[in-house]
C-alpha cells in the first residue's frame, strides 16, 4: 500500500471514530478497504446533513 493510500486510511478512520463510529460491516475500521471507509464516511456525512 502507498504511504497516499495509509495516509487516507488513518483519515478516515481518526474522523469516523470522532463521531462514534468504530464498526461496520461487522468489522473493526482497520479492517475494511479505503474505498469502504470513504463510503462510509461520506454516508455520515450526508446523514449529519439531514
């Protein structure tokens, strides 16, 4: 994985676990795929939006 790809991992993950989000898809965030974090993420954030 590129130092990029980590450095978006550990992104997403330390804004996730900010507003309680420490699981999903039954698994722990440093489990899952960048792309599923930034999904994720993104959905929380348009969650928060309405």
């Amino acid at each position: 994985m590129s130092c990029d790809t980590e450095y978006l991992k550990k992104f997403y993950i330390d804004q996730l676990l900010s507003i309680g989000i420490y699981k999903s898809l039954n698994k722990q965030l440093y489990e899952l795929t960048l792309e599923d974090l930034e999904e994720i993420y993104n959905e929380s954030q348009l969650n928060s939006l309405g």
